[in-house]
C-alpha cells in the first residue's frame, strides 16, 4: 500500500530527527534514511540502489541505514522527486533528470534528440553537464551521490515502421518535453504520461506506443501489448542519487566522506550494469514475442534532419544550456 505524502514526510523528518542524536554516542541505533524510486524491485536501477545501500552500512559500521523504497511506495511521482527531497519529504531519492525541466529546465539536455548517439557519447556530454547538475542539486537543498544513465532509447509499437510516413498520427506515451516535441516533429500524436500510468493508458487504448528503454519495456511487459522496437536511439537520460543536505550535514564528516566516496567507486559498475541491462532486456522482449527493428539509414537521416533544429531553440528556451553543448559539440568534433 502506497503510502501518503504526509505519511511520506513524517517518515523524512523521523529519520532526521534520528540523525540529530550526537555522532559521539557509542551505542546509537543505526539512522534509517528511506530512499524514494518510482522504479520496481526488479529494475537495474533499483538493484543499485539496494547495493549501494548494503555497502553503505558496511562502511559505515551499520551507523546508516538507507532503506530503499521502490514501486513509489512513498507515493511521489517522477517528477515530484526533486522537490520531495528538497523540502525534506524523503532524505534520499532516485531521480530521473528529464522529468524535472519544470523546475530546472537545464536537466533536460540529455533529452535533446540525438545529441548523444552513444553512452560513450554521453559520458562526454557529462564532463560538462555534471558541474551544472551539483549546481542545481545545491539549489534544491541537496547532494549528487552517484548518477546513472538509462540505456537506449526505442520507439515502442503496435505495427513495423521503416519510414518517418509510417509513423505518422501514431499515439504514443513520451516521458519528458524533448520526447514530445521530436514525437510531433515527426508527425506522431504524443501524450507526456508518468511512467506509473503508463500501462493502464496502453490497456486502455489512450496510446498505441512507447517511447522508452528496452529496460522499462519489460518491466511493462509490453509483449503482451506491443509488437515491435524500433531502436532509434533519439535519447537518454540518467537517474540521479541524492541525499538531502539538511539530512547530511547531521551524519558525522567521517561517515559523509564514506559515502560519497562509496558513490564515485561504484559509478563506473552502475553505468556498465545500464549497458548489460539493456542487452539482457531486448533478448527478453524477443522471448515475450517482439521484434527488434533496425532503424533503416534513409529513415534516421530524416529523422536527425527534422529534429536537428531542436538544438538551437533549445540553447534560446535554455540559455545556460548553450555552453555545455557547444562545448560537448566542440570535443566531438560536431558542428
């Protein structure tokens, strides 16, 4: 049973009330910090925060206590998350970068229709678009633990396209602005739906397809409402682990360093785990009875010809945005 927001923040400010006990008490009950995510327990991003939290009891000699609560159970959305942790409804959250460009439009560069073609692409992008993102965590009261990225993005649908035209008045359920703008870009009917009402619009028939990772489209199990993957890679997008700075600066400087230092170690093996989730789950989708399509070379032209332009208009809804990218472009020798 999902738990209310006020149910919610009370559990936030008695885990801070906890962490205001003296660090120098020899025998202090351990400070139970509940990590809020949208995503299942079966989810790779789940399962990196229930191993980032093991590890962070065992470096901290059982002192803290991160409890992760997946599923959404503290009853946030994706797009709240921010905000929960900012203002102390949950110490820790999972949050999904693109979903908060209503309150920090920067966070959505990622989003940018092939900006990035690759995760090695995108750890480029990130030498630049880090600095921004541990400015705007500060902003909103909080700390960047460790970031990591969604796999690739697919177009997930009912029928087999190999052209822009056969894609055209398709409905489909996109997760931020950026998704919505390309869908319509290229003729498509796009809803921006949370992820949590995902399913029941595809049940219902208010959409047709998704546009999403291979990763979400299991945990969606979208076999049994979908026919085909279309691996358009447009996009990507990171979850990003945070603590709530009021909430840290009551744990000792000791057990602080740990962690952070815990979350820079085990980055790298998070980002690997996105890339062999992403495998593992397209052979999952072709067991459930979907097909993998390639994206032919004259339909992705044509694709990046009629977004290309998203990149400028971004630069002028998003100022701040404009440095990183041309500076991302510049190291990729991209114009």
């Amino acid at each position: 049973m999902k738990l209310g927001r006020r149910t919610a923040l009370k559990a936030g400010v008695g885990a801070v009330a906890t962490i205001g006990v003296p660090s120098m008490v020899a025998a202090q009950a351990p400070i139970k910090l509940p990590l809020a995510t949208v995503w299942p327990d079966g989810n790779f991003h789940t399962a990196n925060a229930k191993s980032f939290a093991a590890e962070v009891k065992k470096v901290t000699n059982g002192a803290v206590d991160i409890e992760v609560k997946s599923g959404g159970q503290l009853g946030f959305k994706g797009p709240e998350q921010l905000r929960a942790v900012r203002d102390g409804l949950v110490p820790m959250a999972d949050i999904l970068n693109i979903q908060q460009i209503g309150d920090e439009p920067i966070m959505g560069i990622e989003g940018i229709p092939f900006l990035c073609t690759s995760a090695a692409d995108l750890k480029i992008l990130h030498k630049f678009l880090r600095p921004l993102y541990e400015q705007v965590a500060l902003k909103n009261n909080q700390t960047i633990v460790y970031m990591v990225p969604w796999p690739t993005q697919y177009l997930h649908l009912k029928v087999k396209t190999e052209t822009v035209d056969a894609l055209k008045g398709i409905k489909i359920r996109v997760p931020d602005k950026n998704a919505q703008e390309m869908c319509s870009r290229i003729g498509m009917a796009p809803a921006l739906i949370p992820w949590g009402e995902t399913i029941a619009a595809l049940s219902s028939g208010v959409v047709a397809g998704v546009s999403t990772s291979a990763v979400s489209a299991v945990d969606g199990k979208f076999w049994e409402f979908l026919k085909f993957s279309l691996a358009t890679n447009h996009a990507w997008s990171s979850q990003i682990v945070t603590i709530n700075n009021d909430t840290l600066k009551k744990i000792s400087p000791a057990n602080q360093k740990a962690i952070m230092e815990l979350g820079k170690k085990m980055e790298p093996g998070f980002w690997a785990s996105s890339l062999q989730a992403d495998k593992d789950s397209v052979k999952r989708l072709v067991e459930g009875g979907m097909q993998l399509v390639p994206v032919p070379a004259p339909m992705m032209a044509e694709l990046q010809k009629l977004t290309h332009p998203m990149i400028a208009e971004y630069y002028k809804r998003v100022p701040a945005a404009e440095a990183p990218i041309k500076a991302y472009l510049a190291e990729m020798k991209r114009g």
